[in-house]
C-alpha cells in the first residue's frame, strides 16, 4: 500500500474477494476526480502526465505508478516481481510491466475516495 492517502483502506477487503480469480489487483486513482482533490495542481499534472507516458511508451492498461496492490504470491512467483531492477519508485512500473509481460491475470480495481 502506498502512503499518500489517495487509496481508501477498507478497500482491502473488497480486493481480497477478487484475489481468488486474479494474480494481481492494482487499484487507480484516477475513476474518480476528487480522488486527487488534495494535491497541489502541480503533482496532479506530474502524476497524470507520467501516467500517460508510462501507458503509451511501456503499453500498459493500467496505473502502474499506483502502490495499493494486491499480489496472490500461489500464483505469481516473487522471483518474478523481483526482475525488476529499479530500486526506488520506477519498481512499481518495471515490476508491473514485467508481470503483465508474463500475462497474469491483472484486475485494475476502482476503490472508492475517501
């Protein structure tokens, strides 16, 4: 889970029902435009701006940079998480991009805001 408080934690429970048909539930903050309302207007630009980039360049089909995620380690393998070779905040997308390479069953959950 990530820390800025952009992701509601009672979530939690509503993704552990999902975890049974998925390997991976990444949530997004951005279904929702409050979701957001907190942030200086400057790092909601940089936060949707390297969303985009990210998904163009990398093609992905989810919020990669988000960190409120839930992995079923029976069905992914942490060796695989771990491929990923950036050690600071770039993991989150490397580590992502390398799992949906290997086709997981990936579930982009909308939780609600707070």
């Amino acid at each position: 889970m990530d820390c800025d408080g952009t992701h509601e934690p009672k979530s939690i429970k509503t993704m552990f029902r999902y975890i049974k048909k998925y390997h991976l539930i990444m949530t997004t903050r951005f279904k929702y435009k409050n979701s957001l309302k907190d942030w200086p207007l400057k790092r909601i630009i940089i936060t949707k701006m390297r969303y985009y980039l990210v998904s163009f360049i990398l093609g992905t089909r989810f919020d990669s940079s988000g960190g409120f995620r839930l992995y079923d380690l029976k069905k992914i393998k942490l060796k695989d998480i771990f491929l990923a070779k950036d050690n600071n905040y770039n993991f989150l997308w490397e580590s992502a991009f390398i799992l949906e390479l290997k086709n997981i069953k990936l579930l982009r959950y909308h939780n609600s805001p707070k």
